[in-house]
C-alpha cells in the first residue's frame, strides 16, 4: 500500500454524496466518467485519504470493459465482464456515483437474477501490453470458443461437451424444449430426443462437468428407466435361449450327416473290396 503524504490522513470510509451508501477499501465502484455518453467507470478502491481541507481522493485500480482493451470484444464476451487492469490511479470521492459488485467468474454463473449492478471478471488484464492473465481457458462446442453465460449452450449426454444450439442448426427455443441431447458424434440424428432432463449452462470449473442440481434425474424418469432395462433384460434371455436351440438343432444335424457319410463309405469300401474279389477270381480262371 502506498504511504500516505504529509498533510494528508487515510480514512476508513467514505459516504457516497447524495446517499447513504458508504465505501471502504476493497469496494468496487462506478465511476462518473468524462464523456457524459459513455457507462460509468468501474473501478476497486485501493485507498481513501483526506486532506487538512478534508478533500477526499481514493486511490482506485481500474476494471476494462473488453471493447477498452487492445483486442476488442470478442464473441465470448459476457456484456457484464470486466477485466481487472495494473492501471492504477487517484480520483476525487465526488466521482464516485454509486457502488456495485465483482464477482468471480463462478460465482457469476450460480446467480439466479443478474441485477444492474452485478458485474463478472475472469481475466487480469496488463494495459501495457494488453496481455491477459490466465492466457488459456477452457473451450467448448465446435466453435471452440470460451463459454459466454450469456449464451445459452447445451450438454451432450454422450461426450460431455457443451454446444451452441446455433452449432448445431438448432434454434435456441428448439433447445430449450430438448429433454436429452445428444451430439452429431454421439449418435444420428434421430437420437437427438429422449425422457429426461439436461442441464443448460456449462460449469466454470471444468469442460463438461455437470452441477449436482441439474444432472439428478427425476424419480419418475429412474423407474421408467429400470423398467426399461428389465425389458431388455427379459428380451436378451429370450434371445439366448432360442440361439442355443438352434445351435443344438445345428450340431444334430451335422452329427447325423457326419455318422451317415461314414457309414456309407464303410459300405462303399465293402463293395469295392467284394467287386476286386470278383476280378482275381476271374483272373484265375
């Protein structure tokens, strides 16, 4: 932490002017900008000071929105996320129009209303050399793109990957009537449907890991499957037992024919030795 100069004091908290709402250090805020147009900054304040005229400033570390970095916004792009920059800088407390929160990437994702104020940061982000720390994240569908929770995706039951019903010539109300989904890969089209439910949003964790809430499948869904598997069950020893009747009919039959085809070359061989008889008597004579 920077020391604080002569004259000046560091403060535990500042009240937002005009509100009640009050901000320490480690808060994340919106910042007024210059250009009246544009969406208020965001920043986390580092540091509040107050002079002897008791003039507040914070110290404030920076977020930027993807199309204020070096590489634009790119597909997978959340519209609340927010790269936490090593631009450091001193503002006025009077800039400060509100407050708001950053979550972590996970956290993000598990909440179920996203309000004006909620905001998402995965990445770090070097303003210098718009490089991104971490440089590799996890990549999903055919697209081979980072997940965007904007986006809706869908899990194959199959491989586990997660894909964009638009890779996959889908609608997005198509998809969200699939109760099973399996991948061009996995299985022909005509497999794409079955009984139960899937989940609809990638864990951040891990490609293709299914959260516990979404992957449980209904009772009702569980006894309709172990009736299922009785019934094929039941078939396959059905299946068995006429296979090894055929087999045994099978096997009858070449021993039958074996046991003739012998029996018949013994009487060949008789013949053949009677009618060689016949000739060297003939032959004597």
């Amino acid at each position: 932490m920077a020391k604080t100069k002569p004259g000046k004091k560091d403060v535990d908290s500042y009240t937002i002017k005009g509100t009640n709402k009050i901000v320490r250090p480690g808060d994340c805020v919106l910042m007024r900008p210059s250009d009246s147009d544009k969406p208020p900054y965001v920043a986390r304040v580092e540091k509040i000071e107050a002079d002897h005229r008791n003039n507040v400033k914070v110290r404030v570390r920076w977020y930027y929105r993807p199309e204020e970095s070096m590489g634009g916004r790119r597909q997978f792009h959340g519209a609340k996320e927010l790269f936490l920059s090593d631009h450091y800088d001193v503002q006025s407390a009077h800039t400060i129009e509100g407050k708001c929160i950053v979550h972590t990437f996970k956290n993000y994702t598990k909440l179920e209303n996203v309000g004006a104020e909620d905001y998402f940061c995965r990445f770090e982000y070097k303003a210098a050399t718009g490089g991104f720390t971490p440089d590799r994240v996890a990549v999903y569908c055919k697209c081979e793109m980072p997940y965007n929770p904007d986006d809706l995706m869908v899990q194959c039951e199959g491989c586990k990957d997660w894909f964009h019903p638009s890779c996959m010539g889908m609608t997005i109300e198509e998809a969200k009537k699939l109760e099973r989904f399996l991948c061009s890969d996995c299985s022909d089209d005509d497999a794409k449907r079955s009984l139960n439910s899937i989940p609809v949003s990638p864990s951040v964790e891990a490609k293709g890991i299914v959260s516990d809430s979404n992957s449980r499948w209904s009772s009702q869904s569980a006894e309709r499957d172990d009736g299922l598997v009785m019934m094929h069950a039941v078939e396959v020893l059905v299946f068995l037992r006429i296979s090894c009747s055929i087999v045994v009919v099978l096997l009858n039959c070449t021993v039958q024919r074996r046991y003739s085809a012998e029996k018949h070359g013994r009487y060949d061989k008789a013949v053949q030795s009677a009618l060689a008889d016949q000739d060297t008597d003939a032959s004597c004579i």
